[in-house]
C-alpha cells in the first residue's frame, strides 16, 4: 500500500495502463457496464472543484459512454501518478512505465491482464485478450524487471538484447512508454489527460 509507507529511499514500479476500463466490459457486458461508468462518473464529479467539474461535463457529453470510458480511464491514470508525486516527494525512488500497446480487437481494451502476459512470456493469454505479443516487448519487460529485482541499474545496453536500441530507464517524472514495437522514456504528463485543468487538480489536492 503506497500510502502507509514511512520509510525514505524505497525503490517502486509503478505501472499505469491506457486501456484498462474496457476490459470490464468485456466481462460484465453493456448494460453493467454502463451502469458502472454512470455511477463511477458521477461519483468523481462530487469530489471535484466546480471548475474542474464543468470541464468533466464538457469532456463528456457526446459520445457520452465512451467520452466517460475515457474519462475514468484518464482519472485512473491520474491516480497513479498522484501515488508517484507522493513517493517521490517522501524521498522515494520510483519509476513509473505506461503500457499504452493497443488491442487487436477493436473495444477489448488492454490493460493489466496484457501487462502480466508481457511479464510471463505468455502469448496465448495475450492472444486470449486481443494482443499478438512482439516477443521484443517481452524480452525488455523482464529485464528491466529481472535488473530491478538485482538492484541493477534499469538501463539496456547497445546489443544487450538482440535489435534493440540502449533504453535509460528515468525516475520520475519521467516514464517508461511501451507502446506497439516501441520504448521510449519521456514526460509522461502529456499522455495523462485530454482533460483542462484535471492535471493540475491532482497536483493541487497533492500540494496541501
């Protein structure tokens, strides 16, 4: 639980997923769905200042389930990243990676279960979930763990793995972007939210 920890100097992953609210859609079908993203939503808007709440409202109106599949998706990711702020700002080293590799399967949305498929090498869950898994993605993923686990330092070398570019992974506030066939680590705010003023809400909720 990030929120109990005392102690200074810890070294955390956090991993943030793009696409993970359409998942539940997928196990729960539409009317449910839809019933939750309702709820979920309206739940958010009493917790929001009025100003950030009206942009919601804007963001939201048409196409109203998937702008407010949307929105929840970009208020989870804006969770996270306000645990990451934290952490860090308690002398914490954390490092932060956004798995925005897309689905084949047009609304299947790929999230967490498609992370876990990286991490294990496993294709045939990945493909169960709409992915086809590049076998690079896989490779990196568990060294960059396997080295974390070490307490290596979190950087692939030229040739380290065969085809693959040196990759520096950075603390926070910068992150590890997986996307289809691609790493890069940069600012990762710009991927955060479409959503004016929803950013800084989370930083000044932080900063009291």
């Amino acid at each position: 639980n990030y929120h109990n920890v005392t102690n200074k100097g810890i070294d955390f992953i956090i991993g943030i997923p793009s696409d993970e609210v359409q998942i539940y859609k997928s196990f729960v079908g539409e009317e449910i769905y839809k019933k939750f993203l309702t709820e979920r939503v309206n739940g958010i808007l009493l917790f929001l200042d009025k100003n950030t709440a009206q942009a919601v409202q804007n963001y939201i109106n048409t196409p109203e389930i998937d702008a407010k599949a949307k929105f929840c998706e970009q208020w989870n990711a804006l969770t996270m990243y306000s645990d990451a702020m934290q952490l860090t700002a308690a002398g914490n080293n954390v490092r932060v990676f956004y798995w925005k590799v897309k689905p084949l399967i047009e609304n299947l949305g790929a999230g967490t279960v498609a992370v876990a498929s990286a991490f294990l090498g496993n294709k045939k869950s990945s493909q169960m979930y709409g992915n086809v898994l590049d076998s690079n993605i896989s490779k990196i993923f568990q060294t960059f763990m396997k080295k974390f686990m070490k307490g290596d330092a979190l950087q692939l070398y030229n040739n380290e793995i065969k085809g693959v570019d040196a990759i520096d992974w950075e603390e926070f506030p910068k992150a590890l972007i997986i996307s289809d066939k691609n790493f890069q680590c940069e600012l990762i705010e710009n991927h955060l939210t479409e959503i004016k003023g929803l950013l800084e809400f989370f930083k000044n909720i932080i900063g009291k």
